[in-house]
C-alpha cells in the first residue's frame, strides 16, 4: 500500500515540476514551440485550464498557475494524510 502512494505522491511531484518549466517556458520566446514545450502545452494546458476559468489574469500576470501548484501540493499532503488513516 505504501508503494502506490509513493508512486501517486512521486507523480504529483513531478508534475508539479513540470507546470513550474512550462510558467517559465512563457518568459522566453519560442520555447513552446519546441517539441519539449509542445510536450509540456499538451500535458500542463488541461490542468491548467480551469484554473483560469475561475482566476482572471491581472493586467499581464497569470496567477492561476500558482494556484494549480498549490492545489497539487495540498493533494500531495492530503495523499499522506489519507495513507496515515488507512494504515493505522
């Protein structure tokens, strides 16, 4: 049991790395067009979406990413928390 939350918590990990490359792929012209950021658009876009849907950019600054991360950090927590009450 604990392996699949390992994995479940190792996974949001790297996502969540991979949504902090693709917000900084944004601040240099031409990285999305490559097929690493063409990847990325692919796999962080969907998530990413309804966050802006509910989170209106403000004037140039884009704050709905930040709180995609976060969201993925308090599922991370709440993978752990949920571990802790199954195993004991």
């Amino acid at each position: 049991m604990y392996q699949i939350f390992s994995l479940l918590d190792t996974a949001l990990y790297i996502y969540s790395f991979g949504l902090i490359i693709y917000i900084f792929m944004s601040w240099f012209p031409g990285a999305r067009e490559s097929a690493f950021g063409s990847f990325l658009t692919k796999i962080c876009e969907p998530y990413l979406e309804p966050f802006r849907k509910i989170i209106p950019p403000l004037g140039m600054i884009d704050l709905s990413p930040i709180v995609a991360i976060l969201v993925l950090h308090l599922a991370r927590t709440g993978i752990w928390e949920l571990y802790r009450f199954i195993a004991f």
